[in-house]
C-alpha cells in the first residue's frame, strides 16, 4: 500500500488569487474525499468524488470544486481566496465511500494573506 | 442533521493510567461511528469504527470503544496509555451507506501524557 500523498505540503497565496491542490490515492481506492481543518477544530467535509463524479458536498461554496481523475488522484480548486480560507485541507481516500474508513493524507497547509 | 461533541478539550493522563474519552453524537437512527488519531503534522488514521452489532469494537493500538444508545454515547477507552498516544483524537458520525454525506466530526479531544 503507497498511502495517501498530497501536494504541496505548505502554500502560502494572497486574498483573491486561486489555489490547486493535489492528492494521489491509496492504491485500490475508487473515492476521494476532501476536508478542511481550521485551526483547533475537526475536519469539515468539502466534497467526495466517485467514479470521477463529484456526488457529495458539504456546505462549501462554489469556488470550491473538485476533479478526479482515471487513476483516483484528485485536485481541490479554490478561487477567489479568502482570509478564512486559510486552513489545513486533508484528502481522505476510500473503497465504496467511507464505511470501511478513509486513509487521510498527511494534508496541505494553506495560509491565505 | 447530526452532531458530534467532544466534551473535553484538553485530557492530562500519566503514563500507564487508563483512559476514556467522551463522544455524544446527535442523531434519530443508529449512525456509524468512527474514532480517528492526529499525531502533530500527520493526517488522521482510523482507530475503530461502529456499524451495528457488539456494542464493544476493539481498534488498533490497544483501544476500544462502547456504544450506548440510551447516552448517545461512543466513548473510546484505553487501559494503560502510552507515551506515544499523545495526539489528538476525534469522533466522527456517519449517516448515510457509502457516505456520500461525508462525515461530521467532532472538534477533538488533545491528550497529554504525563510521565
């Protein structure tokens, strides 16, 4: 099993600009989830992809979008950056959806200026 | 739609004490059930989970953890901690089959260990 992995592992952007992040499954795995992890609180559910169909979303605006791509690695897009934007964002890959339990990437560090 | 508290901010144990961290989920059906670990710049690994069935799940590491339906409840537990078990720890719910949902997880619980 290769885990999760997940690009870049810090980033620091400006207010307004447009982030792409980047995950890399586990082996096997068929759906990707992607959360954000404010300071001191638990992750949040952005959206999941299955199949390379996004068919679950959190309450995340548009500017949050998503591909997954024939191997099951995925990007996370965000555009038009905001300060609150400004979070630890972990991809969470899985069989069939996260009954059998996600296997988390190590996350992205992102702080938005 | 459901929720997940985590009572304890912060838990201080000494090294080979026991230990039980507090979930509370709210929800009208049995949901799943998950305790996940966060070791500082790690992502979250599963512990255990909780579907149906015994009410009492062994995980990994030595952990276990007890589902009470009349409390709302799935408390993790651990007889004699270690020093490497400082992390954080958080619950998570789960209502749907496949999970299209996501999971709603719980702000977390950090666990120091005291030597």
């Amino acid at each position: 099993e290769t885990g999760v992995t997940q690009s870049p592992t810090h980033l620091i952007k400006t207010r307004g600009q447009q982030v792409t992040l980047r995950c890399s499954s586990q082996s096997g795995h068929n759906t990707v989830s992607w959360y954000q992890q404010a300071l001191g609180q638990g992750p949040q559910f952005i959206f999941q992809y299955y199949r390379e169909e996004e068919n679950g979303r959190g309450n995340f605006p548009p500017r949050f979008s998503g591909l997954q791509f024939p191997n099951y690695s995925s990007e996370l897009n965000v555009n038009a950056l905001e300060l609150d934007d400004s979070a630890l964002y972990l991809c969470a890959s899985s069989f069939e959806g996260w009954t059998p339990g996600y296997t988390f990437g190590s996350g992205t560090r992102l702080t938005v200026v | 739609a459901q929720s997940v508290t985590q009572p304890d901010i912060h838990i201080t144990v000494s090294e080979g004490a026991s230990l039980e961290l507090r979930c509370n989920y709210s929800y009208g059906a049995t949901p799943y059930l998950f305790w996940y670990v966060q070791s500082p710049g790690q992502g979250l690994q599963l512990l255990l989970k909780y579907f149906s069935g015994d009410t009492l799940v062994q995980g990994i590491k030595g952990f276990e953890a007890e589902f009470k339906r009349s409390q709302s409840s799935f408390n993790l537990r651990k007889p004699s901690v270690h020093w490497s078990d400082a992390a954080e720890y958080f619950c998570a719910v789960g209502v749907s089959g496949g999970g299209a949902d996501g999971l709603t997880f719980g702000k977390g619980t950090h666990l120091i260990i005291q030597p």
